[in-house]
C-alpha cells in the first residue's frame, strides 16, 4: 500500500468512535432547527422527499468518495488532493480550509447563543419578553463574549487529539443529545394540538418537488447538514486505519443524520402548533427571511410561559443544540488544524490556537451584524459547499478513478456496488450539482444585497 502516513500521525481508537465523532460532525445546529424550518416552508413532506433524494443519491456517494480520499492518503485534504492530483488539485483542498474557517466564524457565533440560552433557561433567567432578551444576547458585546467562549472550548478539545479530544467529545457528548432528543420528543407528543403540527410538518405539498428553488434549498440542506464539500469526512477517514466498509460507514452516518434532524421536526412542530406560532415564526403568512431569529424568540417564550418545567424544557432543548454544535465545530476546526499540521509541520496545538483565534476574529461581524451571518450562511454554508462537493466528484470521478476504487475496494468487495458508485460520482451527481450551484448562487447574492443595503 503506498501509504504514506507518518508514524506518529494520531488515528481514531475504535470503529465506533470514528463513526460517533462523524455522526457528531454532521449532527449540528443544521439538523436541530435549520432543517424543520426549510421543511416546513418547503412543502413539508415533498422537502423531506427531496432532502432524502438528495441525501442518498448524492450524499452518500459523494461521503464515500471524501472517505476513500482521506483513507487513501492518510493525510488532510491540502496534502491529499497534491499527492493524488498533482499540485494544481491543492487549490481544492485550500477551498475546503477556507469554507471550514468561513462557516465556523459565524457557527460559533449561534452556537454562543443556544449556550447563553440553556444556562438563562436552567436558572429560570430566561425572561418572558424573549424579542429583547434575543436582541441583547444575539449581536454585540454579549454575543462576542458567548462566542469566544464557544470558540474557546472548540480550541480545547481539537488541542487534545483525535482519540483523546474528537474521539472523546463524540463518546462523552452524543449518547447525551440522543436522550435529550427523544425525551423531547416523548414530550412534544404529549401536547394537544401538537398533531396540527405534525400535519404541517408532513403535508406533501407536491407542487414543490419541481421548484427549482425548493430544490437547491433541499441539497443545500443536505450538504451542509451532512458536513460535504469541505473535506470534513475527508479529513475524519484519514485518521482510519482499518478498512471498514465506506460505501456502509456513509450509509450509516447519513441515515442517522437524517434520523436526527427528522425528530427535531417532530419536536419543532407540535410546539408551534400548541402554542399557536403559526403566525409569529412566519408559517402560512409572509415567510419571515429571518430564519435565525425565528425559533430563538418564539418558541422560547411560549414555552417558558408554561413556568417552572418549561424553563427546564427549554434549557434541555438548548443544550442539546448546545452539544451538537460542539460536536460539529471541532470538526469544522478540524480540518484547517489538520491542514497545517501535514502541510506545514505545524504543532496540533498551534495550528488549533492560531486558526482558532483566526476564526473568532472573522466572526465578529457575524456577531455584530444578522445580515452578514445570513449572507455566509448562504454563500459559504450552502454555495461554497456545493462548488466544493462538485469539484470532489470530479477529482475522484475523472482524475484518480482507479486508485479511488481500488481503495474502496478494501471492505467493499461487491464490485457492483463499486460501479453503482462510480457511476454517481461521474455522471449524476456533477450535472445535478451544477444546476443546483446556480440556484444557490443567486439566493447567495440576493443575501449579499440585504447585508449590503442594511
Ligand atoms: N453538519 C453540521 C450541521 O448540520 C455543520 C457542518 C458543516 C459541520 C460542514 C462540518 C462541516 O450543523
């Protein structure tokens, strides 16, 4: 095998780990209320169908390809994409760090938020005009504060390691976000009025499936929630050393994925419907463009209103989106911190102090201004990820074809699926992904416009 990995390089402790901390990656604010809202706004059930499509014939293969990469190379995605493609490639891989830093300087920043909001909620501080407390915890000083804070204890845990930081986070954190979710869960089922919002939820509003806008929403979505297009997995299946089955490790991470994000909708929308936030949150009238705000202004406060068990409620629901950022952000961290350290010869702990104060410096304008957070939101979170995802598959679908499938052919033996595969990397996902790159793009200028004017 030409690998080429420096002895001393770390590497997870267990399958289960590795498969914990990439669940952990893709399991972040994105899933826990991004996704209900596109959902519901999107045609409901037609959004999931289409969020599923994409997920599965999209996602899946192109998560296997970043995997094969990374495990390929034993090395982060700069090294990676030169040793496989030649140094014409290490621009790709230099995308990736920069959508990495991009999305994190303003991830960091609602990540600060939901930490603010579970530690007012668990004290009963959380007040009941939740419009105000939002506009003073959200932008300025007290946002800064909240996300240097979160950035602080990103840095920590990337500067332990992959077994003793990404690894032990994942076993730590995870197992408590999955009960927090269905204890929610189990909760909102049990309000009336909560089948409304199920309803809502899962219409199949059919029309959708054919806008062109719904769509790109839904693989925006998928990207993003699945951690694609920015060398995230890649990075992640480059600290493997075993060959596992990818085509499968893909499959399960995107289904649990989904899992999850499909629950927090079942949690979202019978809280809506019970405390009657049709209205404030936008549903059914005028779509509000302010998705962040949304569910962090209504929804607490109706629920706080139930008095001492709902500042509980409210305080479990922000600390679950809480530990799933966590869990998502060193991963965004991750992978700058890896690039220096193969590329540069950097420390781990430089690299993840140095990019980490980098990073906390480029987001405070997002935490000064909604707008701009909105506008990388738009353009590095969904665009960017898309361009990125696009170029992978054609890297691996044209460039290093055979060596990709001789590398998954180590725990994949069904050459079958192995040509199912190939045939998704070259021919459907990079037409598919174009068009959507489009769509994507105007909805980024048309945030730009908005940051702009404001
Ligand atoms: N997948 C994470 C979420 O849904 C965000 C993320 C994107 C993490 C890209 C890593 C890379 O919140």
């Amino acid at each position: 095998m030409s690998n080429g990995a420096p002895s001393g390089r770390d590497s997870w402790g267990t399958r289960a780990g590795f498969l914990l901390a990439a669940v952990g990656s893709a399991v972040g604010l994105g899933n826990m209320w991004r996704f209900s809202y596109v959902a519901a706004e999107g045609g409901g059930a037609a959004f999931v169908l289409l969020y599923v499509f994409f997920v599965a014939f999209i996602g899946v293969p192109l998560m296997t390809s970043e995997m094969v990469v990374g495990r390929l190379t034993q090395s982060s995605p700069v090294v990676a994409l030169r040793t496989l493609g030649g140094s014409g490639w290490i621009w790709l891989g230099v995308l990736f760090v920069m959508c990495g830093i991009g999305i994190l300087s303003f991830y960091s920043v609602i990540a600060g938020w939901t930490m603010r909001y579970a530690v007012d909620a668990f004290r009963g501080a959380l007040p009941a005009d939740t419009t105000s407390y939002f506009a003073s915890v959200a932008t300025g000083v007290p946002a800064i504060v909240t996300h240097v804070l979160f950035m602080g204890i990103t840095v920590l845990i990337v500067t332990a390691g992959v077994k003793r930081g990404l690894e032990r986070a994942a076993y730590a954190l995870m197992p408590v976000l999955f009960l927090l979710l269905l204890g929610l869960a189990l909760w909102a089922a049990t309000l009336d009025q909560g089948g409304g919002g199920y309803a809502y939820y899962l219409r199949p509003d059919l029309s959708e499936l054919l806008n062109p806008s719904t769509i790109s929403r839904a693989a925006g979505q998928a990207f993003f929630s699945l951690s694609l297009g920015m060398g995230a997995l890649m990075t992640f299946a480059s600290y493997l050393r075993t060959k596992e089955n990818l085509g499968r490790e893909s499959a399960v991470i995107a289904a649990c994925d989904f899992g999850v994000a499909f629950i927090s909708g079942l949690v979202v929308f019978p809280i809506i419907f019970h405390f009657d936030l049709g209205a404030a949150i936008g549903l059914g009238g005028a779509v509000t463009d302010n998705t962040v705000g949304t569910l962090f202004i209504a929804m607490p406060a109706a629920v706080a209103s139930l008095g001492g068990l709902g500042q509980y409620v409210i305080g479990a629901f922000f600390l679950m989106l809480f530990l799933a950022a966590v869990t998502s952000s060193i991963s965004l961290l991750e992978v700058a911190t890896a690039a220096a350290v193969d590329g540069l010869r950097w420390t781990r702990r430089r690299a993840a102090i140095v990019f980490g104060l980098l990073i906390t410096l480029l987001g405070i304008p997002s935490a000064r201004n909604l707008n701009f957070l909105d506008f990388l939101d738009k353009f590095v979170g969904a665009f960017l990820l898309i361009v990125g995802g696009l170029l992978t598959c054609i890297f691996v679908g044209f460039r290093v074809l055979p060596q990709a499938e001789a590398e998954l052919a180590h725990g994949l033996d069904d050459s079958r699926a192995r040509h199912l595969w190939a045939v998704f990397v070259r021919y459907v996902a990079p037409p598919v992904l174009l068009f959507v790159a489009g769509f994507s793009l105007i909805a980024a200028i048309a945030a730009f416009r908005t940051w702009i004017a404001s």
